[in-house]
C-alpha cells in the first residue's frame, strides 16, 4: 500500500516522504530515503539497539516501529542531540571512558543513555545496566560504557 505523502521532523529538519509504502519502518525510510546515516543498521529485527532513536522523546528501535506512525512527530538521532553542533556530555564521557571503539553501536547506546539520563538523573548501577540492556556492543565491554553513564551523572551534579 502505498500512503499520501507525510512529514517526518528529523533533528529538526523537515522532510516530506514521497511513494512510502505501509510497511516502510522508520529505520528504512531514514537511512533509505532520506540518507540519514547516523542511524545504524544491525539486525533489523528489534535486538541490538544501534538502530535507536528517539520520537517525542521516547527511546524506540527504528528498525521496530513503522515510519507512518512517526508522521508529525519529533526525530531525534545522535547527530541531533547536540544543539550547538559539538559533542554532548554523553558524547564526551563515551569517548573519554573508553566506550567508543569501532563506534558501530555507539549511536543507540549514547541515545539510550542520554534518554536514560533525562527520566533518572542520578541512576544507580541497575539502572544503567537495565536501561541499556536493549543494546549490544561487540568491542568496548559493557563496563566502559556504565562508566561513562556514571560520568555523566556525577558531572551534572556537581
Ligand atoms: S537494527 Fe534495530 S534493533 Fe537491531
Ligand atoms: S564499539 Fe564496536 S560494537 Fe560497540
């Protein structure tokens, strides 16, 4: 089936999508169709995380959730996290922990701990570990990535 034009607002930009078809997922139309590579592809079946984003706020996996439904809606990815143009304090804390190594994973993960973040301030171990539970990496080892989390918390409250 293939749907009326629609709007998607992606780090603030406007995109029309023309021709997209029902089943598109957003993960497919953003890198696909409207060549947002800062999105990345893994298994497309909803189990590593690296194709995450977030829609009004709400971490979801791109590859999962259809494109349509995000119509109207607000589409933040890694790249647009940042509202000057340089690197977030997650960022910073990922590359500076040691957590970023061939980088493949490091935009689902830095959403989810940013998302994360947002909701909880102040995150015990659990927390991080089950927030980013949704999210594999294959080089860095999950531990440097709980310590940039913990970075993060402790350089916003103090
Ligand atoms: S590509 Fe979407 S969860 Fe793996
Ligand atoms: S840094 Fe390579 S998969 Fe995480």
């Amino acid at each position: 089936v293939t749907l009326s034009p629609y709007r998607l607002r992606v780090d603030g930009q406007e995109h029309r999508v023309v021709d997209g078809r029902l089943g598109d997922s957003l993960l497919r139309v953003l890198r696909d169709r409207l060549g947002v590579t800062a999105v990345k592809e893994g298994c497309a079946t909803g189990d590593c995380g690296t194709c995450a984003v977030l829609v009004d706020g709400t971490l979801v996996n791109g590859c999962l959730v259809l494109a349509a439904a995000a119509a109207g809606r607000e589409v933040t990815t890694a790249s647009g996290l940042s509202h000057d143009g340089g690197a977030t304090d997650v960022q910073r804390a990922f590359a500076e922990a040691g957590a970023v190594q061939c980088g493949f994973c490091a935009p689902g993960l830095v959403l989810a701990a940013h998302e994360l973040l947002t909701r909880t301030p102040a995150p015990g171990d659990a927390q991080i570990r089950e927030a980013l539970s949704g999210n594999r990496c294959a080089c860095a080892g999950f531990e440097r990535v709980v310590e940039a989390v913990r970075r993060v918390a402790a350089g916003r409250s103090s």
